[in-house]
C-alpha cells in the first residue's frame, strides 16, 4: 500500500507537478531552462492572454471542440449502442474495423485527408473532385473520423456491461423499449458518454497539427498558437500563459462534466 | 375458471428441447411452484410466461386470452428476477416507483402506494438509500416490493431466496408466504429446493429433463409420489422392488404385506416407497430384520442406516442405534406407498 503510492507520487511529481511548476514560472517571469539564474518575475507575459489573436483562437478551439463533440455523441452513441446490443457473429469484427485505424499514425491520416481535400487528387480516378481545405466543413470531418473512435468505445464498453436482467426488468415494469432506453438505458450510460466527452472534447481543444493541414495553414486554434509561440518564436513564456489558460479552462469543463453525472461514480 | 393455461408448450434452444410439451393450469389466489433439478427448464418455463422467450409451439392464455403476442411490458404479470435485476442508477423509492411511474399514475397515488408496499416488506426508513447499500435480504425485500406495488394478477420468482442465507430463507419463506395470503396475488414461484416447495406451496409442479413429471399438492406429491424420480426428489427415500399380489396386497424383500394401495393388474411389477420416518426399528425379530451400519446425528433425529441383506434402508429416529445392532424394521399399511414401475 504505501510502496505503491509512493511510485504514484514520484510519478505525479516528475510528469505533472513539475512540468506544470516550470509552465506556472515561465509565465510570470523570466525564467528560462537555459537560464535559470536571472530570475525576474512580472506578469507582462500574461497580457497575451488578453490580445485579440489569443481571442479568436480561443473562441474557434471551442467551436470545433464543440462540433467535434456534438457530431461525435450523435454518431458515436448510436454506433456503440447497436454495437452493443448486436448479437452478430461478426461483432468482433466491427469492433476491430473501428480500433485498427486508431493504431495508424494520426498524422498520416491527417495528410491521407488533406490529400483527398484538394481538387487534384486520387478521387479524380472516380470522377471526384474535392476542394474543401480551409472550409469549417474539412476541419470537421477531419476531427470527427479521428476522435469517433474515442467517443464510441468508452459508451460501448458501459452498454456491453448493461445486465441484461435489469433491461428485462424495465420491460416487466411497463417500460416501452423508448421508455426504456430514455429511464434505463441512457442515464446507465452517462458514465460512459461523458468518459466519451472528454475524451473527444479534451485533445480537440489543444489539436494542432490537423488545423494547420486541412487548412493550408490558416486556421489558428489555441494548438496552433502555442506551437508557433514555441516553435517558431522561442516565446516560451506566451505559451505557457496560454497552456495555463487552456488548463483551467479544461479543468473547468471536467468539473462540471463530473457534476452531470448524478451518481459520479459511473466515471473512475 | 383458471387464472392460466399452459397448454402443450414446447421450446427449444439450438439443440436442446427446453420444455416438452408443457401443460398445467394456475387458479387465482394459488401458490404455484415449479420444482425439479437445474437445468430442466424451470427458468424457461417462467420466461415464458412474462415474455421473455418466445414459445415454438403451443399456447399460454390468462384468463383466457392468449399472450403470445403480448409483449411483456403489456402483460399484467410482475417477475421478481433470481438476481433481483434492481435499477442501479435509482434509490430505494424509485426502484419501486418505477412501474407506477411507467404507467403515469398522479404522483401522490404512487407515493402513497410506494409506501404502503415498502411498509409490507417491512422496508420503511430505507426509501432513500441506493441499491449498493442494502444488505442482500434487503435487495430482495426491494425486489418484492417492486412487483407487488403494482398489483399484478401474477407474480413470478425464480428462485428469489437462493441468494440468502438459511436462516433468512427460512424467515423470508415465511414472509412470501403470508404476503401471499394478505395480497390475494397468484404466485409462480420456482425452486430447486424440495423442502421450500412444500411448506409454501398450494400446488407442485414436479419437473424433469423438460417434462412435467407430476403434479399434485405438496402432501401427495409427498405421500404418493408416481415415480422413481419424483420419490427421489422429494426427500429421502427408500425404494424396493415388488410385485401386487391384489389389491391391497403387495409383496417385497420375499414378504407379503398389506397396503392401502389399489388398482393394479394381478402380479405387476411396482416400486414400493418407504419413507425414512415411517419406519419404527425393534431389538425383537420381525419379518424383515437387518443389522445398523452407520448412525448420523442430524439435529432433531438421528439417521439409521440399516442394511437388510443387501439391500441398504435409511430411517429417522429420535432412538439412537449402535453399528452393529441387530433390528427388525416395522411400518403401517398406510406407510406404503406403492407405484408403478416406469
Ligand atoms: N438462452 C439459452 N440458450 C441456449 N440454451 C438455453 C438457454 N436458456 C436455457 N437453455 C437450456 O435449456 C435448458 C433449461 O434451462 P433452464 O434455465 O430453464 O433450467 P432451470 O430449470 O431454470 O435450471 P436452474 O435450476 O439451474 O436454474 C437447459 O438445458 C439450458 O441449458
Ligand atoms: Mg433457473
């Protein structure tokens, strides 16, 4: 017992309390890796966090987070739940075609999409020809396929888990299969859909390479700024007031997730 | 009138015949049990009957309306499930609400009656608690409370005490019972357990392999059992061989003796049943005489395993006996219970 979590605490100390500690530094001073002898504190880094750019970006990640997600649950939970319920022989095999591409390399599906997105493309063999990079519609779909995968496995895993004598129950008790599906079946399920939530909303926030290809470069979301702040500019201290930003507000959105779940225990 | 029929029900499962020709009939008010070892189609039967399976062939009618196509949720039939099946996600209250919501009966009338039933399951104080804070005796107190609150005209339990300790079983064999009697709902109750079906039954049902093997009231199904297998089911039992000389005349071990049995042809081979307490020992020579090989203390008797010639007979006594002992084995006509061999 206290061996164990005394590798839990090492392990917190090293890859969250630090790196989260240096960020926390780099942002109200001059702190530097490099550097760290000349230490001046002030909060002048933070005024980024005020600066239109920031804003806007801000206000996109949301945007696509929040179409990300919604189309997500919209798709995702009926996908887990027929998945679920199917007493198909090839079930196996329908979970297997959804886990396999999340085994290849994310970027290249990024590129495969941004490939198909401009109008010379493989597509043109079938007649097709697409020009959809820097549309809201190609950063979406993009997203979707991508993080369909996290939204559907964690509500599938809680249907499959459903007692079946407790669905026969609700029936016994003159549930119809929607009354059923509304009073048994969904609030079963919320711990699942948001494990899904957050799962699809949380890396959606801070995605930065899918934006920039399927864009051509001009969409920012706060992933993209972040990167170029770091990247590009060595203006470790803007990023950083900027990841500390996105960290609270994330945070924020768990909590108020956890709060939705009556029980909050359905979630570990 | 008959509550329900059960009429040459067949089912199968894949290769399996589940049920074979099924037919019985439930009256109002009574205590039905469906008995018989596992697997020989007691749940299905139950399924059945609230909609759970689909039948392959015959037909089940409440009072005289068939229920085939009948989906469960609109059959007046209330199941107390073997693993109780509560709603985890709702607390006490709402678990037995649940069908009274459902059916959108005025909130105060679903308050008033959820507390009436809980107060019948003697749960009252506990409407707040969740499913995962109840004792196992009090899940099913809960499970009772969720069918009984909506007052259906049958009540099925398969098994709804195999999960609780003797003790509580015995008590809660009791409470079913008298519940029974206060509410006035038929029960189809399923078990495996011989002694459960015959102090809470109105009507047995004995199964097997599928089949209905007899069916009577717990004292006959006791007294005349029609087969080997039912004897052997029902209790402890000894079994022997023998032939009908007459009516009221049947001979075994090389004796004759009389009995209260009647009916059979001149000389047909028959089982005759003894039961282990009918059987009085003596130290004095008798027509069957044996010598004790194992003595058991069980509790309220003692079990006397007494071998005459080969053949091995069981007796309860509330005499102890020494292995060894010599003893000769005495019983009344009406101690004789004679069926045919099948
Ligand atoms: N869903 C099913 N699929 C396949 N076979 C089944 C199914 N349900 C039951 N059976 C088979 O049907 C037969 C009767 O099963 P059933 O569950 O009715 O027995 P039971 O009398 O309730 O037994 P127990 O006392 O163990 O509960 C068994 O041979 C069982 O294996
Ligand atoms: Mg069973």
């Amino acid at each position: 017992m206290f061996k164990k979590s005394w590798i839990f605490q090492l392990w917190l100390l090293v890859f969250i309390v630090i790196p989260i500690g240096l960020m926390l530094l780099s942002a109200v001073s001059t702190f530097s890796v490099l550097n760290p002898t000349s230490l001046e504190f002030g909060f002048r880094a933070l005024e980024v966090l005020r600066s239109e750019v920031f804003l806007r970006a801000l206000m996109q990640s949301l945007k696509f987070a929040g179409y990300v997600t919604g189309l997500g649950l919209l798709i995702g939970y009926p996908v887990a739940y027929l998945l679920a319920r199917s007493k198909s022989p090839y079930k196996r095999i329908w979970v297997m075609a959804l886990i396999v591409p999340v085994w290849s390399n994310m970027l290249l599906r990024i590129i495969a999409f941004e490939k198909l997105f401009y109008p010379e493309s493989i597509l043109n063999m079938f007649g097709i020809s697409l020009d959809l990079i820097g549309t809201d519609f190609a950063i979406v779909i993009g997203m979707v396929s991508i993080y369909l995968p996290f939204m559907i496995f964690p509500i599938y895993a809680v249907l499959e888990k459903l007692d079946p004598s407790v669905l026969e129950a609700a029936y016994d008790l003159y549930a119809s299969p929607f009354k059923r599906f509304v009073h048994v079946v969904l609030p079963l399920s919320y711990g699942g859909i948001i494990s899904g939530v957050l799962m699809t909303a949380l890396p959606a926030m801070t995605t930065f390479a899918l934006p920039e290809r399927l864009s051509g470069g001009q969409l920012l979301l706060i992933g993209n700024l972040i990167q170029n702040y770091v990247m590009r500019t060595g203006r470790i201290d803007l990023a950083s007031s900027m990841a500390i930003l996105l960290l609270v507000v994330m945070v924020i959105f768990y909590r108020t997730l956890l709060k939705f779940d009556a029980e909050g225990e359905t979630l570990v | 009138m008959h509550l329900i029929d059960i009429k040459n029900v067949k089912k199968g499962f894949n290769d399996t015949l589940a049920l074979d020709d099924v037919s019985f009939y439930v009256r109002e008010n009574e205590f039905v049990t469906l008995l018989g070892p596992s697997g020989c189609g007691k749940t299905t039967l139950l399924r059945l009957i609230g909609g759970f399976e689909d039948l392959d062939e015959g037909a089940i009618e409440l009072n005289g309306h068939s229920l085939v196509d009948i989906p469960p949720y609109d059959r007046a039939i209330n199941t107390v499930f073997q693993q109780y099946a509560l709603f985890p996600h709702l607390n006490v209250f709402n678990n037995v609400a649940f069908g009274l919501k459902m059916k959108k009966l005025p909130k105060d009338v679903i308050e008033d009656k959820v507390m009436r039933s809980l107060a019948q399951v003697r749960l009252k104080g506990l409407e707040n608690r969740r499913i995962d804070q109840l004792s196992g005796g009090q899940k099913q107190r809960v499970a009772m409370a969720r069918a009984i609150v909506n007052e259906p005209k049958v009540l099925l339990l398969d098994e709804p005490l195999a999960a609780l300790d003797l003790k509580l079983r015995q008590e809660m064999q009791y409470e079913l019972k008298d519940l029974q009697r206060r509410l006035g709902i038929t029960f189809i109750y399923v078990t495996h357990d011989q002694e459960e079906a015959l102090t809470m039954s109105d009507t047995i049902v004995v199964m097997n392999e599928g089949k209905i093997l007899q069916i009577g009231t717990p004292v006959d199904i006791y007294n005349e059992p029609e087969t080997k297998f039912v004897a052997f089911f029902i209790g402890e039992s000894n079994i022997i061989p023998g032939k009908m000389l007459a009516d009221y005349q049947v001979e075994f071990e090389d004796h004759q003796y009389v009995c209260v049995d009647h009916g059979f042809r001149k000389n047909q081979k028959v089982n005759v049943v003894i039961r282990p307490e009918d059987i009085t020992l003596k130290k004095t020579k008798g027509q069957l005489n044996g010598i004790v090989d194992a003595v058991t203390f069980k509790g309220v008797h003692y079990e006397i395993i007494v071998y005459v010639g080969k053949r091995e007979y069981i007796i309860h006594s509330i005499y102890p006996k020494v292995k060894g002992d010599k003893v000769s084995l005495h019983f009344d006509p009406e101690a004789i219970h004679v069926m045919k061999d099948v």
